[in-house]
C-alpha cells in the first residue's frame, strides 16, 4: 500500500511540475527593438538612412514587432566625391579601405568569407546629352573601376586556374548595342581597349531598351555561368525618353542580376526617382551619383588611393569559377 501512495505522489508531483513548467513556457514574450542608429553620411542624390534590428522575436501572442526597420530621408545635401569613392570601394568593389580611413564603413561587412566569380554586364549610354569628350572619359573611367575588382592583379585573366571574373557591355542611345559577351574577351587590357573602341552614337536615350537586351545576355550561349554573381552596371548621364517602359523592364532585370548605378550630372526630382529605381537595394550600396564627368575622373583617383592594398581580397569560391 505504502508503494502505490508513493508512486502516486511521484506521478503526481511530476504532472504539477510538468504543469507549472507549460504556464512559464508559455508566458507572452514581446518583441524587443534596438535603439534607432544615428543619421548616415548622405549617398547616393541626397539620401540617408538610420536603423534598427530586431533583438527578440515575439512568443506566445506577444506584442508583435514592428514593419519599420529603416528610414530613408531625402535631404538637400550632396554627397562628397569623397564619400561616394567609399561608397564604391565598399558596395561595388567589395574591398576593404584604408586602416587610417575615418569612414564607419571601413570594413567590408560579409555574412560568407568566401566570395564568388562576377559574370559582370556593363551597360554604358552613349546618348547626344553625354557628348563625345565626355563619353571617352567614361569609358576610360569604367575599365579603370572594374580593374580594382577582385581578384588581384588581373580580375579578368582567363589564364588563371584558380578562375576569373568575366564582363559583357551593351551600349545603348537610340539603338541598344551587344558589344560583346561573357566569352569574348581575356584580361583586364583586353577589356579596357574593347571598351574604349566602342563607338559613341549621339541619339536619344532608350535605356528600357538596354535593360530588355541585358535581361537576355544572362544566359550560357553568351557566355554567363551558373554559380557566379550576376551583376550590371549602368553608367548614366539621364533619364530614359524613348524605348520600352523602364517599370516593366527593370523588376524582370532585378530577376536576372544584381543592379549597380554610376550615374553622372545633375537630375531633376523625378528623374532621380527614376535612376534610383534602376539599382537593387540596399541603395547606399549600389547607386553611386557624381555631378559631372570631371568629377568621375576625381572618384577613381580617389577610389585607387583609398583602397586598403595590403589587405587580401575574400577567398574565392573555386567550385564556382
């Protein structure tokens, strides 16, 4: 008798154990923010952003977390050449700045220390607004930039056996032009004389047009290979103001490839509008905005000087080349 009362009373003491540990499990927990972040530094046609995280999620009907997580705020500031040279180093190249450097952006944040190949297409206006001079510093500037990807010293060296980035260009005014694809040229000297030969058209500017022919260039007859990040980079003076609509094309782009913006001049409040909807998001690293072509020649000057030189690029992914 005394050993049935005792397992009785085990039995019972761990169901109301069992119990009281079901009500605490099940307590409502809320959902916990963090402070807002300060301002950025503006980016970009005048932006800047603050924002926060999610520090704890909510449980048992907890009070639920809320839809803002940033905020974006359009101010009458311009960014510096300076600070759009950090911009790019960060967001487009991918490297590292100097230690010196005072920018909080030093250090490139990557949630993969391995990084992949870059089947880049760059997409360059040759438009009547541009001008003739102007378009050939452009197109030096391009081929400069994309030399300071990674891998060093020669992002695009075939020859590697460790692999390789490789580059396409569309030119596009009135017509959009494939200049060459993912598979014709083998070194970063061979890309930058490709890109200097390609010949300026002087029209209008149809770049919904440029965006249907790069969304079909993303594909292995032209040379793009599974595996490796998909990117565009346009290089802008304007808004479209002929072609296919830029609102149908540009989500079917953001589908096929990451989204890059170099624009250049100074645009009007819906032609910014415009611009930044080209580029994928987060904006602040993917729009890079300078007032004139002078001034692009100052961004690269700068960008060589503030690139961290003695820090290694990311390992690659050699699978994936």
């Amino acid at each position: 008798m005394m050993n049935c009362f005792r397992q009785i009373f085990i039995i019972l003491a761990f169901t109301c154990g069992s119990c009281q540990s079901f009500i605490f499990n099940n307590k409502k927990v809320d959902c916990l923010m963090s402070p807002w972040s300060e301002w950025s530094d503006v980016y970009g046609f005048g932006e800047r952003r603050k924002e926060r995280v999610i520090l704890r999620y909510p449980d048992n009907g907890g009070k639920p977390c809320p839809n803002d997580t940033e905020i974006t705020e359009i101010t009458l500031q311009k960014p510096t050449v300076q600070a759009t040279a950090t911009q790019v180093i960060t967001g487009f190249l991918q490297r590292n700045l100097k230690p010196n450097h005072s920018s909080n952006r030093r250090m490139v944040k990557r949630s993969d220390p391995i990084g992949l190949f870059r089947d880049l297409l760059i997409i360059i206006d040759s438009s009547g607004s541009i001008g003739s001079s102007s378009y050939e510093i452009a197109k030096r500037q391009t081929g400069e930039l994309i030399g300071l990807l990674c891998p060093v010293p020669d992002p695009f060296n075939s020859r590697r056996l460790n692999g390789y980035n490789r580059a396409a260009l569309i030119q596009f005014s009135t017509n959009a032009v494939e200049e060459f694809d993912f598979d014709d040229k083998h070194g970063i000297a061979e890309l930058k004389a490709a890109i200097q030969a390609v010949p300026y058209q002087n029209g209008m500017t149809c770049t919904g047009d440029a965006f249907y022919k790069a969304i079909q260039m993303f594909t292995s007859s032209k040379g793009a290979r599974q595996g490796t990040k998909h990117e565009v980079l346009i290089v802008t003076d304007g808004k479209s103001n002929c072609g296919r609509s830029i609102s149908t094309v540009v989500p079917m782009l953001h589908a096929k490839a990451d989204v890059f913006g170099l624009m250049i001049g100074d645009f009007s409040p819906d032609g910014k509008r415009e611009l930044a909807s080209y580029v994928s998001k987060p904006v602040v690293d993917h729009l890079f905005a300078v007032d004139d072509f002078r001034d692009l020649e100052r961004l690269l000057n700068l960008i060589k000087g503030e690139i961290d030189q003695n820090h290694p690029c990311v390992h690659f992914d050699l699978s994936k080349k």
